[in-house]
C-alpha cells in the first residue's frame, strides 16, 4: 500500500487534476490512499472571505464564495462528462458553498473567527477539491471514493499527544483498510479533524502532508509519496543555479535543517509520523511523474560529496548587543528574555567576551520596542538587509577543511562575511553575508563544491 499525496499544483486546474487521475490510475502499486490540498488559490479566497465575514461586509464574502463556485464548476464541466454524476458534482459544490455563506452569516453575529471556524472554512477547498477528484476518477470507470475527514477526529483532545494520534490511526486504519480490501482507491481530504488549538497553528498551511503520513503510518504504508511540482529536493535554487541537481537521497535531519534554513522543502513536522515509523516518504513532480526525485528517509545515505544542499534566507537583521563580560552569569538568560517577551525569533547565534550577535527576519514591527528595552542593558547595534547562506549535510564531519573551502570560495568573490554559525552536529555551516551578495555567494559556492 502506498500513500499518496498531490499539492494545489497538481490540483490546480481541470487539466492538472486530469494528470493526477492518470498517475494515480496507472501507479506501480494497486492498493493506494490518495490525499489532495485545496486547488491552487482557493485556501486564500476561502481565507480571504473569513476576513470579510468580520468587517460584516456580506458583499466581499459573497464575491469570494462566488470565485471558488466558479472555479470548482468550471473544473466540474471538463473533469465529468457522465450525466448522472454531474449533475451529483453540481449539487454537492452549490451546497456546500451554500452552507459556508451561511456559516460565514452566522460569523458576523458572532463577531469573531475562532481557530475551530477558520478550520471549517479552510476545509472546503480540499473537500471540493477531493470529491473533483473522485468524481473524474469515477467518470473513467475506476473504483474510488470520496472520504471526508473533516469529523474523524471524535473525541474532545486537549492536547496533541500520543493518545491523541493512537486514537486517530485506529479510526484511519478502520475507516480506509476495508475500502482498500476492496481494491477501492480512497480520494481523502487533506484537512482532518477539529484538533486543539486549530490546524493552521498546531500544524501549518502543510498539514495535508501531514495527513499523507498520518494515513501512512495507519495503514502500514510502504512508501509516503508528495506529488508536487520540482523533481525533489535540489542541490539549491534552481533560479538561482539552473543546473542544481536532484538529490537522490537525504535524511529526515537534513531535511529539518534545509527547512529551518529557508529551502522551500517539506516540512519536516509534517512526515515525522512516517519518518518516525521508518516509512520511506519520496518528493515526486506530477508534471514529470517518471523522475525519481528524492526520498527522505531515517538516515538518509551517504553521497560522497560533503553536504547535500546549499540554501539562503533573504531579508534578515543582525542584531548586536555589547557589555563589559557578556559571560556574566545571567545576563544571556536576561538577553534572550527580551527576545522572548516580544516574540521575536532567533535565527543564527555568534558570541564573543563583550558581545553577542543574533539574526531575525527583517521587518519584525516590534523590533524598534525591543532594540528600546535592550539598550537600558546593552550598547545596542542594527543592520538590517543581510542574508544568510547555508550549506545543509550530516557527511561533513567526515571531510576535513569544509569550512575553509567555503569561506575561500567566498573570500576570492570578495564577499565578506558578518557572522559565522555552525551546528554542534556539524549538519551546517551558515555565514550571513550582504543581500546584494545572495545570487554571487549561491553560484561561487555551488560551483565550488559541486563543480557547475
């Protein structure tokens, strides 16, 4: 069995939703759970009539709602040629977004969107976008149905524990199993449940990653497969280098790393369940479905190069605070305090006997409150415009002079480095140079190390 998960670029449009009709149907393996986002652009129309709904403003809610029909009705036209199940599609898109508009009313009277009901809002785009899907596949005499997991979470958690997702693989595991005895493909939502606290917050806008693994897990997958559209997880920005490569293979700590640090990659939070139960998760392009594109698994493997990837956050701040003995006992903890008190992340960390440097994401609007309150303690230095290169891989601590490589490759661009960071894992090295350096700094050092 394996799972199947297709983003809103692969949902995107009637045709795209045709292209995943054709992987699904002629995938290597028979028995499959498929799981679909939202088609591209309707999260944030359905996001986008919430915030009307508060101004009151039935008018503006209405035009969105109005968009998403449209869309799903279009898409409808070309995906369903049979009677019958047309005009079943019809009734199922006009009622739901019929409900919403209601729901959406009932908001105003109300006067607030709660976490639970930005949930039963967001929902509707994976569930209009699952039953399309279905529908389609129905239309060319395949067996698939439709599963809405928006209810399957029963029970009133607290808290996200392991009770929790116990109690939600065992209500997966008996809701999908039987279907896929019966060479039946289930066609699920990627939204599932009303969990604590709200899915965007506990989990974030990848949560139907998170509910491909979540399946996987249940039904004992071999392989977790998310259907974008790259070929998988790059040597870098293929913007940036047209001839970054793919990576074969990379490990689930890696792939936190290329995260954190900016890449445009899975987000590890999301495939911790399979990962967890050594399930193989693979990243694979819709649009090229032959590509092997990358699996991300426990360990990940060993590539004979020093590290996997090279990747860059545009946009940050150093921020430099100084005192006569910053190993003074307390006064980090008094530092990082201030941070936290306006819920300002930390990105990099560089210290020194008088100073300490840190990066954040510019713009932060409550900087200019926090440089205030630092500087009745520190001297107190901002710069912002800067951006962090990083290059992301557990075999460095296998091949001496890395970090001199890089720093030389940078030095003979005469690009100048503010601050160094590396992990006491040895898993990445980051340098934050100028942002005017970003493209130069990418190229110089993935033709250093990678030769192109």
């Amino acid at each position: 069995m394996f799972s199947l998960k297709f983003g809103g670029t692969s949902m995107g449009s009637a045709e795209n939703i045709m292209q995943t009709a054709d992987i699904i149907v002629t995938h290597e393996e028979k028995k499959k759970v498929v799981t679909v986002s939202a088609m591209s652009g309707i999260t944030d129309l359905l996001l986008q009539s919430a915030k009307c709904s508060m101004k009151e403003d039935e008018l503006c809610y209405g035009d969105a709602l109005g968009e998403v029909k449209r869309i799903h009705l279009k898409a409808l036209k070309k995906l369903v040629k049979n009677k019958e199940l047309y005009d079943e599609g019809e009734k199922f898109i006009t009622e739901r977004i019929s409900h919403l508009s209601e729901f959406l009313t009932a908001l105003i009277v109300v006067g607030e969107v709660s976490a639970r009901s930005n949930d039963a809002i967001i929902s509707l785009g994976e569930i209009l976008s699952a039953y399309l899907l279905a529908l389609h596949l129905q239309d060319r005499g395949e067996k698939s149905q439709f599963i809405n997991l928006e209810n399957i979470v029963s029970l009133r958690a607290q808290k996200l524990n392991n009770e929790f997702f116990n109690t939600l693989s065992h209500q997966l595991s008996e809701l999908l199993n039987p279907l896929l005895e019966k060479n039946i493909t289930p066609i699920c939502t990627g939204f599932f449940g009303k969990i604590p606290g709200g899915i965007i917050n506990a989990v974030g806008r990848g949560y139907s990653d998170f509910t491909a693994a979540l399946i996987g897990k249940a039904c004992k997958a071999k392989e977790i497969q998310i259907w974008t559209d790259v070929s998988g997880i790059l040597s870098t920005d293929p913007r940036i280098v047209p001839k970054a490569h793919v990576i074969d293979e990379i490990s689930f700590g890696e792939a936190t790393e290329l995260a954190n640090l900016g890449a445009k990659v899975i987000h590890p939070q999301t495939i911790w369940p399979a990962v967890k139960d050594d399930i193989l998760v693979r990243i694979k392009n819709t649009m090229a479905p032959s590509d092997n594109g990358t699996a991300i698994t426990r360990k990940g493997n060993n590539s004979g190069k020093p590290f996997k990837s090279i990747t860059i956050q545009k946009d940050i701040t150093i921020v430099t605070v100084r005192s006569g003995d910053m190993t003074e006992s307390g006064i980090m903890l008094q530092l990082f305090q201030e941070f936290s008190h306006y819920d300002i992340s930390i990105d990099l960390i560089s210290t020194s006997e008088s100073s300490v440097s840190v990066t954040i994401q510019n713009g932060e609007d409550r900087v200019p409150d926090l440089v205030e309150s630092l500087e009745k303690i520190f001297l107190v230095d901002v710069e912002s415009g800067n951006t962090i290169i990083a290059i992301v891989g557990e075999e460095m601590k296998n091949h001496i002079g890395v970090s001199g490589k890089l720093f030389s490759a940078l030095g003979n661009a005469k690009i100048n480095v503010r601050m160094i960071s590396q992990g006491a894992n040895e898993g990445n090295i980051s340098a934050v140079i100028a942002g005017k350096n970003s493209v130069e700094a990418v190229q110089v050092v993935h033709k250093e190390f990678f030769g192109v």
